[in-house]
C-alpha cells in the first residue's frame, strides 16, 4: 500500500473555516476524507477558536455539510479557557462574563460560578467572542480587573471572515482592553496559547497528533506551541507568501494543497548544501537569491517546488542571509 501522511498519526485535529468549510459550504472532498480516516480508525477532533458557538451547534453544522460529528469531536475555546480557569481558580470561584451563554455554561462544567454581574466576589473575568456584548460589558470587565480579579480570553483572532469581507475579531476587543490598561494581558485558552490543542489531545487520548490548519498564526503557532504537528492546507486565509516570511513559529511540518494531503504521500525534502529537492523539484541558491531549476505544469509539482523553496529559504533566513523570493513564487501560478 502507498504510504500517507497520515500513518505516522493516532488523531487528526481539524481547524474549521478555511479547512473543512468556507462560510456555508464544505471545502470539496472534505466529507470524503474525513469519512476515510474514520473508515482507517484514526481519532478525528474538530477544534474551533470561536467561543460563541456552543459545540452541538458546530457538531450539527458538520453534520448538515455530510460530514459525521458527535458533540464530544468537537473542541471549543471555550472548553479550553474553561479548564484552564478550572485548573488556576479555586473550586466555585465567580467569573465575570464577558461573552457567550456558551462560554458561561463551560464555565459551570467546570465548577466555577458564571455571572453577568461585576460583584464584590468576581474572582476572575473571561472574555469570549460574542457579537451582542455592550461596551459597558467591557468597562465592568475592566473594573474587576482594577480590584484584582484574574483576567482570562477565549481567543485573540485580529479578524473574521465573512461573506461580506473581513470582520473585527476578538483580539480588537481585547486590544481596546490593553489601550486602557497598559500591561494588561489576559491568559488565554484558544490558539495560538497550547491549552486548545492540549486538550483536544487529551480528549482524543492521541499520543501523536496532527493538526490541519489554514492560517500561520493560529494554527500553525498553537500546534508548535503544544508540540504537535502541523499540516498547513492552502483553502483557506494564508498562502505562499505568507510561508515564505514565516518565522520559526509559523513553519508547518508539511503543506498540502487541502486535507486530502492526509491521505496522499508525505512531501519530503532533501536538503543539500545550496540545493533542496522535493518529488521532481530542485531549488537552488543563486548568488543573488534563489531560483528553481524549472517549474512544474501541475499543482501538486508546484507545491513540491513550494517545499524545496521554503526549506533553502528558512535555513537562509535563519542564518541571517535573508534571499527575495517573490519572483520565485510568482512561478509557482497554481498556489495560492
Ligand atoms: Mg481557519
């Protein structure tokens, strides 16, 4: 049998939007595959940064795009701040709410006592992303903080796509917090910090993970961050560019144009001294910067060229020998 990526995991993590879906539609062959890992027995978690959405609510969501999902395959930030919180905070402390009626019921799985209302015994404030939240959420959020209560955040997401172009997300909340209060951070639980991809290896009870993601500064962080394993697909916000200025951080384990590269071949690198070859693709140092030796008509080569490139730049930029590399990727026309 041909190998696949895949084998080298117990359980596949899946960021969402950009990777299993876009807005209202399923990313093509997405409930294909992720019928075929089950059909393989390996373990397959859905994990979301969006602390709104109770996870029945994304499990049928799933199921409404084909593809099967009990609610616990779904992993919320929510859960995880939750736990987080749980794990820092005496047993039935009271949070301040600053979000969903998701988030509060989390809070109470976990034996904390939600409420909506900034009192004498608000031990801790979370803050969650929720559209219907009032300013004067945000300034009683930021009293108990002054009177020393914790500060918690689901996520710190800069936007959010939408059909009608990019939305403000919750880290523009909590920047409005930290303009206020200089120093102020909160502790967070979704992506990038780890305790999101933690606990959905522990969920999964997962002794090797893989985590599928399409953006650089979410899900690819969060995965380095947890020590995981990162497969980066081209569906969804980021693409070559966006690798190419990567930082250590924000370099995936491996790229695929969807997460059908789960099921194909692994796409390996060798690296030479000034060359790196991938499938049929070299790249090589130039004196000026660094060029492919030809490029490949199909998208599949063009993503192996991709790989060569990235892996002699990375080691180039590491060592403080920075190589252009726009007019490279300008090439490589069938990656986005
Ligand atoms: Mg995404």
């Amino acid at each position: 049998m041909t190998e696949q990526l895949v084998d080298s995991y117990d359980a596949v993590g899946f960021d969402l939007d950009g990777v299993v879906y876009r807005g209202p539609y399923a990313v093509p062959g997405a409930p294909q595959v992720l019928a075929e890992l089950r059909r393989q027995a390996i373990k397959v978690g859905f994990v979301t940064n969006n602390a709104q959405r109770p996870p029945q609510t994304v499990a049928d969501h799933l199921e409404s795009l084909g593809i099967a999902c009990r609610v616990e395959d779904v992993v919320t930030s929510a859960q995880a701040t939750a736990r987080l919180m749980a794990d820092q905070l005496p047993a039935q402390a009271e949070v301040l709410i600053v979000g969903s009626p998701a988030l509060a019921d989390e809070i109470a799985l976990v034996g904390l006592r939600p409420a909506f209302q900034r009192s004498p015994q608000t031990a801790a404030i979370v803050i969650g992303y929720d559209p219907e939240q009032r300013w004067a959420n945000f300034n009683e959020a930021a009293y108990a903080v002054q009177a020393g209560a914790r500060y918690f955040a689901c996520n710190n997401d800069q936007t959010r796509p939408t059909e009608f172009g990019v939305a403000v997300g919750m880290g523009g909340m909590l920047a409005a917090m930290t303009r206020a209060l200089p120093g102020l951070e909160p502790t967070m639980g979704g992506k990038p910090a780890r305790a999101l991809l933690d606990q959905t290896a522990l969920r999964f009870d997962a002794q090797r993970m893989v985590f599928v993601g399409d953006r650089l500064d979410t899900d690819v962080e969060g995965a380095v961050r947890a020590e995981m394993d990162s497969l980066f697909v081209f569906s969804g916000s980021h693409g070559k560019a966006d690798l190419a200025q990567a930082g250590p951080l924000w370099r995936p384990t491996w790229i695929g144009a969807d997460l059908a590269a789960l099921l194909a071949p692994p796409r390996r690198v060798r690296l030479e001294s000034d060359q790196a070859l991938c499938g049929a693709a070299r790249a090589r140092l130039t004196p000026s910067g660094l060029a492919l030796e030809s490029v490949p008509a199909d998208r599949e080569g063009q993503l192996d060229a991709l790989w060569a490139v990235l892996q002699l730049l990375w080691v180039e930029a590491d060592a403080g020998r920075p190589r252009p590399v726009a007019a490279v990727l300008d090439r490589l026309d069938l990656v986005p």
